[in-house]
C-alpha cells in the first residue's frame, strides 16, 4: 500500500507536463463546474472538486481533499494526503485510492474497481464497491443497505505504522451484504449486524454481534 503514494505523485507530475490533455494546476485547487464534460483533471497541493452531473477521467491530487458532487462520473479517484467524498449516486468506474485520509461514499453511490487506504475511515452509506476494501489501518463502516463485492482485507502494518498501535473498528451495518468474506492480518473490533450477511470465511478476528442501528461504543 505505501508504494501507492509514490504511482500517485508519479502519475500527477506526468499529467501536469503533458499539457493540452489535461486540466489541471501544480498548486491550487482545481474545479469542474456542474453538468461539464472533461477529461483527467489534477492538482499538487491543492483540492479537486467536481460539480454535480459533471463527467471527468481521473480525479487526482497529492496534498488536498478530491470532492464528487451527485451524480458524477469518473475514471478513477486518487490522492496521497487527503479525504475523498464521492456524493449521492455517483459513478466511478475504476477504484478509490488515498494514503493519509478518509473515504466516504454517500447514498447510492457506485465504485467498481477498489477503494483502499492506509490511514482515515472508511464509511459506506448505502453505497456499493465492486472491487473490495483494502486497508491497515482505518476504521471501516458498511452502513445500513450497502454492498461490497470483493472482500474486505485489513493487511498487517509495517514497522513505521504499527507504532501507532490503532486498533481498527469494523462494523458491517443492518442489511448490509460483504460478498468475498473479510481477512485480518491484525487485530480489529469486528462488529456485524444481524440483519447483515457474509458471504465467505472470516480471518483473523471474531464478531460481536449487534442489533439496532449501531453496535455499542
């Protein structure tokens, strides 16, 4: 997962020298107005936001948030230190990558490929992933009504991150739907709801069982 950091930077600096193809900055945020059509659009230090409606290829940056309004449709989503937000009904048809910061899909909202993270929650609300969830250490929660295709696999951090000594909170929500079971290479708080199904084995941790809403803090 860190080397990801370094295919992120890579990948922005390549698009910020190509010109003419891309639409983008080195520092400063960056913007695509709603219901507009365009291709990759980047930024360095600087946050992406994509109006509602919009369609764009890859959303990037390295330091900065990456913002989908509703019903957005992109190629993929990737950033090294910050939080991506993909709004209401939004489709994305490759993966969700950051490094440092959360992930967070509203209701309804679509990514294909995988959505994965070192550090930052993960939160699902009725959203659906089709390519699993991959992370060390963030908090995951498959909200009430989602579905993950693909697993959820929580790896064993490397020295510099086990440090940290966090211990990942995983809930799988009422009616939510983990299809490809769940593998822990580290210790976890597993929580699954009993309205919720997974379809394949459990590695590495225990559930606790919960009714209502949320399980107990």
């Amino acid at each position: 997962m860190a080397r990801n950091a370094f295919a992120v930077l890579g990948a922005v600096l390549v698009f910020g020298m190509l010109g003419g193809c891309w639409n983008g900055s080195i520092n400063g945020p960056v913007s695509v107005a709603a219901g507009q059509k365009t291709g990759d659009v980047s930024t360095v230090n600087g946050e992406v936001n994509i109006g509602d409606g919009a369609t764009v290829g890859s959303a990037m940056t390295v330091n900065g948030s990456v913002t989908l309004g509703s019903e957005v449709t992109a190629q993929s989503v990737k950033t090294v230190n910050g939080q991506v937000r993909v709004g209401h009904a939004s489709k994305i048809s490759g993966g969700v990558k950051t490094v440092n910061g959360s992930v967070l899909l509203d209701s309804n909202a679509d990514v294909a490929g995988e959505i994965g993270n070192i550090n930052g929650a993960i939160r699902l609300a009725s959203a659906h992933v089709g390519g699993g969830i991959r992370t060390i250490n963030a908090d995951i929660e498959v909200g009430s009504g989602s579905h993950v295709d693909g697993g959820i696999h929580v790896e064993k951090p490397e020295m510099s991150v086990s440090a940290e000594k966090h211990v990942p909170r995983i809930v799988i929500g009422p009616n939510a739907i983990v299809n490809g079971g769940m593998t822990f290479e580290h210790a976890v708080n597993l929580y699954i709801s009993d309205s919720a199904q997974v379809n394949g084995p459990i590695e590495g941790a225990t559930a606790q069982k919960f009714s209502g809403e949320q399980p107990p803090n």
